[in-house]
C-alpha cells in the first residue's frame, strides 16, 4: 500500500485524473476525520438496471430498478427516443442469469440519463456485458461517456477489453467519482463513435454518495507529498477519478456485501504479483482494528488484517 501510480490527462479547464485508489488509502489517511460512524450510510444509494421494466434484487441483496418508464431516463428527450430496451442473446457465461446483465439500453444515436442528486461527492460505477444484443453485432459497440463536463470512457470498445484476457465472456465494471454542486444534476451521455456502424450500451448503472474526502483532498489540507518532489499533491473537487485497481494485499477477495456501506469489492493479490520474491503474509484474523485517526468506513476490517513484507522484517540476520 506504499506505492502510488499516478496518471493525468488534462482537459479544457477541468482535469481528469486516473488513479490507483487502492495504493491511495495510506497516503490519504492521514486527512480523515476521527470517531465518523460506521458503516457508512450513502445520502444517494441509486442501481439502475438498463434496459429491464421490473426491479430485480442481485446476489449481494440490493435491488435493481428498471429504467423503462424511469425518471431517471426522461423519454421527453428526443435522442432517448430512439434507444432500445432489449435482452442479451444468451452465452456461455453465468453473468448472463445475473443483474444487471440480462438486458440492456442501446443505441446508435447518443442517449443521456438524468440524475437529480445532492451536492457532495459520488461514486459512478458502470456496467457492462459486451454480448451479442438482436442484430448488434458485439465488436461493433463502440461509444464515449460523459458525465457532466468529464470524459470517463473515450471511444471505449467494451467486446476488446473483454477479449483482452482471453475470455470473451467477460463482464466490466467501470467505477469513478466526481464532485457534485449545489442544484447540479448528474448527466450522463453515452455516445457512439462516428466509425460505421458503432453503437452504444450500458448494462447498469451505480450513484452513490461516497464519504467527503474519502479520496478527495480536504479544502484546508496542504495535500500529501510525492517521494522525491518538493511540491505536495493535492486532489480537489474539480477532479474526475477512476479506481483502476482495489487489491487486498495477502487476503482474501472483499465482496461488495463486505464493505463498509460503498459496495466497493478488494481483489485477490496474486494475479498482480509480478514476482513471488522470499516474503511472508502475515495474516491475524483475530487481531481488534483500532480505528483513531480514520473512520471505521475506510475500509472493511479484513483489508487491514493481511498484508506481505519482506521475510527480512521477520528473522535476525
């Protein structure tokens, strides 16, 4: 958790950051508040199920509103006209059984969904089953997605990034935050691109309020410092993050019903170990997590119960 991989690209008066929100957690801890509740509770706990007219509860036990006659998705639009509502064609993949990968809104003109939330800052998580959907063929999905001023997904080939690992089947899941003002809606646009016969999908989409200042610099804050630079870095509201890698360092995978009340999910380790150097994991299941600088909703306890270090920190040499 001591390493920190940062990527920035600039916009027309706004930046977009990409983060590694995972390796974040530490550096960020220190600008926590003390003695915050836990779990956390979201103001703004929205799931919608693309593409479906009924509510549908998921394996973790949320349920999922349909977007079909949603005010979430006014029809009053004219470009929201011309989406379908349609059903995935069944593969070999047991996401095909599960919400919010059953159906889909798709389109070859751009569509916009509304939200009208409080101000704060939220969490956006998109999702997305790139199968075959009637005549659209799946390679031909090919789109950009905006939320507000910010470009989260630029020319985003969803069957590409599925195929990349070698199983076609795959879902994706895209999660970002960005910071809403006062008496300002969340508008997000998914467009096609102009290539010949590209068109536009979402399985699901995830608002939810996130804990101010969770991965956000605090206004009265000097930020926190870069190993080797003399400037101190700071994340302010006019930034777009996008969580890239959430891993638990020598524990188990973290479920969404595990969390402390953001859904966030923790992978597995061993698939990012590039080599598997003389170490140990420690792991004390047992041990009482004292929370005195952070809040309790940081993180779930199990992330802060494993983690893997040097075999030299623990013999006498």
């Amino acid at each position: 958790m001591g390493n920190t991989n940062l990527c920035t690209a600039v916009l027309p008066c706004l930046t977009f950051t990409t983060l590694y929100l995972a390796f974040l957690l530490l550096h960020l801890s220190n600008t926590f508040a003390i003695n915050s509740p836990s779990p956390y509770k979201p103001v703004d706990n929205i799931i919608l199920n693309c593409g479906s007219s009924d509510n549908l509860t998921a394996l973790d036990g949320r349920t999922w509103t349909g977007d079909v006659n949603s005010k979430f998705f006014p029809q009053e639009l004219s470009q929201n006209q011309a989406s379908l509502a349609t059903n995935s064609l069944k593969q070999s993949s047991s996401a095909f059984s599960q919400v919010p990968y059953t159906t889909a809104r798709l389109s070859v003109s751009p569509f916009t969904y509304i939200f009208p939330i409080t101000s704060g800052q939220k969490l956006i998580r998109l999702y997305f089953y790139p199968a075959w959907y009637g005549n659209f063929d799946r390679s031909k999905a090919l789109f950009s997605v905006k939320a507000g001023p910010f470009t989260l997904l630029r020319d985003f080939n969803a069957s590409l990034t599925a195929d990349a690992d070698g199983d076609p089947n795959d879902t994706i899941s895209r999660e970002f935050c960005v910071n809403m003002e006062e008496d300002e809606r969340l508008n997000l646009t998914f467009t096609p691109s102009d290539s010949e016969s590209s068109f536009a999908f979402i399985n699901g989409i995830e608002i939810l309020s996130m804990a101010t200042n969770l991965y956000y610099t605090p206004s009265d804050s000097q930020g926190f410092p870069f190993i080797g630079q003399e400037n101190w870095y700071s994340i302010g509201n006019v930034t777009a993050l996008e969580m890239v890698y959430r891993i638990n360092v020598g524990g188990a995978f973290i479920s969404t019903a595990e969390d402390t009340g953001m859904f966030r999910s923790w992978s597995t380790y061993e698939n990012y170990l590039t080599e598997d150097i003389s170490s140990v994991l420690p792991v004390n299941t047992t041990i009482e997590v004292q929370f005195t600088k952070i809040p309790a909703y940081t993180a779930p306890q199990a992330v802060y119960r494993s983690a893997r270090s040097m075999e030299s920190c623990y013999t006498n040499k």
